[in-house]
C-alpha cells in the first residue's frame, strides 16, 4: 500500500528484483553476462533500462477480503501440542480482487536490453509473482 495515498502498488525496485531473479533462476543468465549488464548494470556500468512503479489501472473497486484460518494457534504460539479439538480462528486480512490491471511501465534507449527486460519482468510476473503470499496463489499475474 502506498504509504501516503493509500492505494496499492508494486515498487520499480521489487520488480527490478524479481526481473532479475526470473533472468538468473529461469534463463540461466549470469550476472556477469552482457545482457544482464545492459539490463541492470553493475558496479562499473549503470544499467540502460529503467523500471518505474506498477500502479492499477481501474480507480476503484479494487479490493477484496481474504481469509486465513489457522486451526492450531495454540501449537503454532508455542503453548499446546497440536489437536483437532482446537477451533479455528478466522483472520481477515486485505487483497486485492482478482483481474485488477496493473500499469508497469519500463523505458529503455536500447532496443535489445528494453525486449530482454520486458521477458525477463513478463516472465517473472507469470512464474514468481510479486507481492505477499505468492506461494497460495496471490501476486501471481496474467501479462496482457
């Protein structure tokens, strides 16, 4: 959530990581190699593309609610053995609705660094996600 508007958005620099992230662990790119120089620099170069924040697109209507139930608070606190005669506890917690677009602008004066950026961050949307809990299912995107 964006600290003073309130709105939810995804920073240039976690998407600038999992871009990165998706071009080692998916393309086999090493931080040493040309093209993932020209995308994201290093200490002797700066990179040629710029990644900038995802904001949504729609201006309302952007907001769900999602629900956790952890069935053994007891155990997971450290008080009691886990047991089926625990009862659940229900706890709410703010998403964002499913098919919500986000804007995710990058920008490059380099053609070939621009299109492997562009894969690399598509990519990444798709097979890692972005945000929290992406390991259930959220913050995992369909590229359009």
């Amino acid at each position: 959530m964006h600290f003073i508007y309130g709105f939810p958005y995804f920073t240039a620099s976690s998407l600038k990581g999992i871009a990165s992230d998706y071009a080692i662990f998916f393309e086999d790119k090493k931080e040493e190699s040309k093209e993932y120089i020209a995308v994201f620099g290093n200490q002797q170069q700066e990179g040629k593309v710029i990644f900038f924040d995802a904001l949504p697109e729609n201006e309302s209507d952007i907001f769900d609610v999602g629900v956790m139930t952890p069935h053994h608070q007891k155990y997971y606190s450290g008080e009691a053995w886990p047991g089926d005669y625990f009862s659940p506890t229900p706890i709410p917690f703010l998403t964002i609705k499913k098919g919500v677009k986000f804007v995710i602008p990058i920008v490059s004066r380099d053609n070939d660094a621009f299109k492997n950026a562009k894969r690399w961050l598509e990519g990444a949307l798709k097979k890692i996600g972005a945000g929290a809990k992406t390991s259930v299912g959220y913050g995992v995107f369909k590229v359009e």
